[in-house]
C-alpha cells in the first residue's frame, strides 16, 4: 500500500515544511484541506508544497464543484500539474464544508459526474457543458487547447457514491466507517477496473485510548462524522440507538469551526457515546499491533492506499510521530 496524509492549510511555512517532512519521510501524497470558510486557500498551499519538494503529489482534500464552477477547477489542476511536473490530482466531491458552510446544498451525483465529464472535454480542448449547482445552462467553448490533466478521484462516503466513483473516477477516495462489510462494500463498488486507485481516509492518532483519541484529534472527528455520517444510518453500520445522537450533532454543527481542533467548539456537539463509536468507526488508532492488524487487513482487501486525516491543532510533529509508527512497521522508507 502506499500512504498519504491531509494536512490543514492554516500558515504557508506549516506546509511548506509538512511537504518536506512528508517527501523525506516515503509519504506518497500530500492532500490540502479545501475549506475556505476556516482555513487558507487549499490551491495556493498546494502549489507551495509541490515547489518545496520534487517528488511527493499534492491534491485538493476534498474540492468540489458547487461555487467553483468546472472550468476554474480543471484550470487550476492544469496549472498546478504543469507547475509540479505532473505531480497533481483532483480529489472531487460533493461539497459538504464548502457548500452547508455557506447555507447552500451539495452536488448532487450526476451533476458531479458531469463536472467530471466537463473538465475533462476542457482539458481536451473540446469544452462542455455544465448545468448544474447554480451554473445553469453554462457552456465551457471548445478551445482547441490541448491542457495536462491528472487522475480525478471520486470522493465518496455512501453507497451510490461508491458506484458512481467506479462509473466515471479515476478512484475512489472513500472517508466513511471503517467497518469491514460497509469498506468492502465501498471497495466492491467503487474500484470496477484494474487502473483505477482505492483510497481509504481514515482519521489518524498514536492515542492508545479512547480518551486520548478524542483529546487528540477533537473536532476533526465530529467534522468528519458530519460527512460521512449522512444518508442511511443503518447501513453506514451506527446503531440504532445513536441515531437520535447522529441528527443531534447534525442540527448544533458549526461550520465556523469546522474540523479545527485549535478552536475546539464542535467537539460539544457529540454524545460520549456517540464519540467512542466515531472513533472506532472512522479512525486509525492505538498501539503498533492495532495498527498493523487494520493495515494488513485493508491491503488485502484491495485498497491501494491510505490517505490519514491529520485533525490535531499543531500538525508537524504529528506527521514526524506517524511516520516513524509507518516506517517501523515496514510501510514506507524514508526517501
């Protein structure tokens, strides 16, 4: 397997030298939280990390298509994949920050699937359409102009998500419970040929308690049950008594302080009990042992790769910790 890490763009020095550490350390990919309403813009500390480095990839974690129109986002993934030497790719999603942030709603699948196809026929130089998430009826002209594309990855939590990621991604990105049967699920339907990537995103901390989980990654946590806890409770595999907990944390999310474990406010919005089951269910965490259990196991499931959500408020000596937890477990080599 090979293993990535998403950082959160708060300062330019942070991640110019989190690109650093990442490089030196065997990291494969270096994803960039793309929630402007909190943070820095993800594209821009993008571009810093690929200039700061020579060989690790850099990607949006997640963007998305509901106030970025699909020529702005093929544009600057052009852009970015010309600057870096190739080293660029589109992580795309519905939105979930970006879009309930802002008061609006997420893409719906097939209008992220026509994004998909409209920024492809972009970089092709044949343009395309696409009418949806507030651009109705827009047009991209046929240019003529032949741009360098990357791989698309399909973000995707739900099942139609994970069918829709094995219809039209170059992968799947998938970030919801890391229950066996729901990951194989996602798995089974969201990697359909040979070529395409599988991408598993759980959070990750060295805590070796639940106690020391939640003091460690806090709000970043609930910001990611916020999204991947979403649709069909039951098969997402929460109990059924949490729903209640589940549509509770909904309702008092605020997206102010989304995923921001230095302004702690969302880690109020979870039950205790709704916290432990967040924890076992979307994070990798623990000793070596536990860790190298779940790391065998996905590797034989089939999942190319592992990109850790990195939710703690000073991240660098978070990347330092994990790498060394990877290297000792034979993982990656430093470069």
């Amino acid at each position: 397997m090979r293993f990535g890490f998403m950082v959160l763009p708060r300062r330019i020095h942070d991640t110019r030298e989190a690109a650093r550490l990442a490089e030196a350390a065997g990291f494969d990919w270096m994803g960039v939280a793309d929630s402007p309403t909190v943070y820095q813009d993800s594209y821009l500390h993008q571009l810093e990390a690929a200039n700061a480095t020579e060989r690790i990839k850099v990607a949006p974690m997640t963007s998305h298509l509901v106030v970025r129109h699909p020529v702005i986002v093929g544009n600057l993934l052009a852009t970015l994949n010309e600057i870096s030497g190739g080293r660029a790719v589109g992580t795309i999603t519905t939105g979930n920050s970006a879009a309930r942030g802002l008061g609006l709603k997420p893409a719906k699948l097939s209008e992220l699937a026509e994004g998909f196809e409209a920024i492809r026929g972009y970089w092709r130089g044949d343009g395309g359409t696409f009418d949806a998430c507030g651009f109705k009826g827009s047009a991209i002209p046929p240019s003529g102009i032949v741009r360098q594309g990357c791989p698309l990855i399909f973000g995707a939590d739900g099942p139609k998500a994970a069918a829709m990621a094995g219809k039209v991604g170059d992968g799947i990105l998938y970030g919801g419970s890391m229950d066996p049967e729901v990951r194989k699920r996602r798995l089974a339907a969201g990697r359909t040929r040979p070529e395409q990537e599988a991408w598993i995103a759980p959070t990750v901390s060295l805590g070796e308690t639940h106690a020391e989980v939640r003091e460690d990654l806090g709000a970043m946590v609930v910001a990611m049950a916020n999204r991947a806890m979403r649709g069909d409770l039951a098969e997402r595999g929460v109990p059924a008594e949490l729903h209640p907990d589940v549509e509770a944390m909904w309702a008092s999310y605020d997206y102010g302080f989304h995923a921001d474990n230095s302004r702690p406010r969302n880690t109020g919005v979870v039950s205790d009990a709704l916290a432990s089951h967040l924890i076992d269910s979307l994070c990798l965490w623990g000793d070596e042992d536990r860790w190298r259990g779940l790391i065998d196991e996905l590797e034989a499931e089939g999942w190319t790769g592992m990109m850790l959500i990195l939710g703690q408020a000073t991240q660098l000596g978070v990347i330092e910790s994990v790498a060394a937890r990877l290297q000792s477990l034979g993982q990656i080599t430093p470069a």
